[in-house]
C-alpha cells in the first residue's frame, strides 16, 4: 500500500508531498510521492491530508471507559475511593471486555496505536482478549492491590502475583508480539512492600516485561506514603525497585530536587497527562526540567472519568499550553517537543523498538489525517495543525503492524456500533 499527503516522518522531519510505502508489516520506503509512484507502481494508493506516525497513549485505564463522567468535580483520592474504584470492584468479565472494547475503539478512531493500559484487579484476561481482537498494540496488566483497598479489589499478595504471572505466560508477546506485559501495582498506597519488591522480581525474571504504575500526582498521595514509608514516593519506590528504564510512573507532578535526580540516574519513563491533571487539580508537572534533565517523557490521556476522552490530539495541545501559562514563556514546550512526547517517547516507554515514526525498515504503525476542514485552513504548518488544531474525529486511517483498522470512519476488526450499543445499555456500577 502506498500511503501519500504531507508525511510527518518525526517532529523534525516533514515531506510536503510525500509518501508511505508498506509492505507486510514493514514500511518499505518513505520519500517523495512522485519517486515512490514510479518505483512501486503496483501497490494500492490512499491520499490523505496528513500522513503521520500513529500516537502512542502512554498512560491509559480502558477499564474507565464506562465510567466517563461519573466522578467530576473531586479530588483525586475521593474521585478514586469513592467513585472509579467501586466500579471497578463491580465489573465483571462482561463488563471488563466491553470497557476495553469501548476505550480501544476510542483509541483506534483517534489515530492512537499504542496503548500503556493500567487495567484491574479482576478480569484482565477480557482486556488482553479485546486488543488482540481489535488489532491495537498494547503493553498492559492486570492491578495489584493488597492494602488500604475496597471490597471487591484487595488481594492477597501472592494470589496477586502468581494471577500475574499466569497473565505473562499467557499473553506475554500475543499477537506477534504486538501485545506485551507490564505489571501494573496501582500506587504505593493501595501496595505493600511484598507487592512492590514482587514486581520487580517479576519483570527480572520474565524478558521484556516492564511495571507501570502511578507516582506522586496528589500531595495527599504523597503525604500517605510518606507517612507509611518515611520516605517520598519516588525515594520508596526506588527503594523498592520500581525504577529504571523497563518502568514507566504516570504522572510525577510533585518531585523534589532529590527524586529527579533518581528518575535521571535510573532512566525511569514519565508519563505526562496534563488534562487529567487539570481536571483533578493535582498541579502542573515540572516536564521542561524532566526534560532537560535527559528524562524520557510520554504523553497519556489517562482514564476518561478524570479526562473525558482519550483523543490524543485534545492532550497534545493540554500538554504544551498546560505548560507555556505554567511558565509564563510562549516558546516552552513547542509542538516538536510535544508530537515527539506523543510518538517516538512513548514507543520507548512502552518498550517497543522500531515504533514511533515513519521510518524505512520500522514498524508500519500509520495513521491518515484529513485535513479537508475549516480548521487545517490554511493548512501553514501540519506539525503545528497536529498539535493545536486536529481532533481525533479528524483520523480518517488507522494502520497497526501492516494492517488496517480504521479506514473512512469503519472499524475493520469488530462493529463499533454494537460496541457504542452495548455501552449505552450496559449497567455501569455506581453511575
């Protein structure tokens, strides 16, 4: 297939009339349209506005998606104790298989190929089923809870972690390797140091296998922890080996000079979700400093009750206006920085090679963007249209390791209107 539009091959590299060559599940050839024509004139062609690298959602919770809406207007512990947790508690399987289905479809029609999801304590074979069906690429794990927890989602410890590991054996490099594990503890106060110091066993014994978890988004959070460890959340959870370059940590809005450091010295992923952190009032974090600091950073959408979507183009502009009022400087946080947080930085925290850009020999993660609206007119600088201006209704295609799953508003791999169907009918706890 032959994909051409202005191509964005990275954030630094644009070709105005440009084309995709994909062959399997490869790109082939990525240059000027007319060149490639001549070279490939047996390939299937597709014009688009935009053709660009597919997003990489590098914090989400597809397990929320039917809880959109449900916990507005609360503070981050309430919002979870209160509301999102007891509905996790009360989703069954059927519930836990039509939240994935909902939130990757989402995802899909948005232009985003790549999910880090942070699922549930229970049912989390129903999530991995649904992203091998729907074709998204995904590094994903079922919750660990073992203290200060509700009904309904604390475990024991090592059930916890033996359900873990059956969930590694099981769907560990699924799909081709398009699906991959992450062990997923929720935050250090919902786990004890057994569960911690577990995980990390997990992922040492077990070849490419990362831990995502949550770190000091709320001070109330890190006030709780504190108060358990004596320590700053992310001083406990290096303490306990929950950092390093196979780990991501959403959020990491409150750090102190100190635990920058260690998020440095250790290559730990940040994972940045300005709208929730809006929409929670957690406070902005510092992501010019991680940044500067050499710190991978990646961007999320989080869970829709605390964003409301999962449209990575909506948290593309929320990350760099977020942080431009924050620092009152225009020029901190640029569009560059902000698509390159989107695609090639979230590729690397989510640990897949080759993923992330447009490139010759990588991975064929593609999307189309139209651009045949008011808002791309005129269309000056695609980058920045990306960035400031684009909607997830704006995906015209998606395309995941060569195959097509979003093509003129159809998903290829399941019916989204039943999909839509059921959600509206489905009986969410606690809504």
């Amino acid at each position: 297939m032959l994909l051409s539009g202005t191509v964005i091959v990275d954030a630094e590299t644009v070709i105005d009339d440009g084309a995709v060559v994909v062959d399997g599940d490869t790109i082939a050839a990525v240059g000027e349209r007319r060149d490639l024509v001549d070279r490939f004139p047996g390939h299937d062609r597709r014009e688009f506005g935009i053709v660009a690298p597919g997003v990489v959602g590098a914090h989400v919770h597809s397990v929320q998606s039917l809880g959109r809406g449900i916990a507005d207007d609360a503070s981050l512990l309430d919002w979870l104790f209160d509301h999102v947790l007891p509905m996790e508690a009360g989703l069954g399987a059927e519930g836990m298989r039509l939240a994935a289905e909902l939130g990757y479809l989402e995802c899909i029609e948005s232009g985003v190929t790549t999910v880090v999801d942070h699922l549930s304590v229970a049912h989390a074979d129903e999530a991995f089923d649904a992203a091998v069906d729907l074709g998204i690429r995904a590094r994903m794990g079922k919750v660990l809870m073992d203290t200060e927890s509700p009904d309904g989602l604390q475990e024991d410890t090592d059930a916890g972690l033996r359900e873990s590991e059956r969930l590694i054996r099981e769907y560990h490099g699924a799909a081709d390797g398009r699906i991959r594990y992450a062990l997923t503890p929720r935050f250090a106060v919902s786990c004890t140091e057994a569960c911690l110091r577990g995980c990390r066993d997990l992922a040492d014994e077990y070849d490419g296998v990362r831990i995502h978890t949550h770190a000091s988004e709320n001070r109330d959070e890190i006030a709780a922890v504190e108060k358990e460890t004596g320590m700053r959340n992310v001083h406990w959870l290096d303490e306990v080996g929950l950092t390093g370059e196979d780990v991501v940590l959403a959020h990491c809005v409150h750090t102190d000079e100190s635990e920058r450091e260690v998020l440095a010295d250790t290559g730990t992923n940040v994972t940045y979700c300005p709208s929730s952190n809006m929409k929670l009032a957690s406070g902005v974090a510092p992501i010019p400093d991680y940044l500067d600091r050499g710190i991978t950073v990646a961007l999320g959408n989080d869970g829709p009750p605390c964003n409301n979507t999962l449209d990575p183009f909506t948290e593309m502009r929320q990350a760099s206006l977020l942080q431009k009022v924050d620092a009152l400087d225009p020029r901190t946080t640029p569009a560059e920085t902000v698509f390159e947080m989107a695609t090639l930085n979230g590729a690397e925290a989510a640990g897949f090679d080759r993923v992330g850009a447009l490139r010759e020999g990588w991975t064929a993660d593609v999307v189309g963007v139209d651009t045949d609206v008011t808002r791309a007119t005129p269309l000056h600088d695609p980058l920045s249209h990306l960035v400031f201006a684009a909607h997830g209704d704006d995906v015209a295609f998606t395309m995941v390791d060569g195959d097509v799953l979003y093509d003129d508003g159809e998903l290829l791999t399941a019916d989204a209107d039943d999909i839509r169907r059921r959600a509206r009918e489905f009986d969410v706890p606690g809504a």
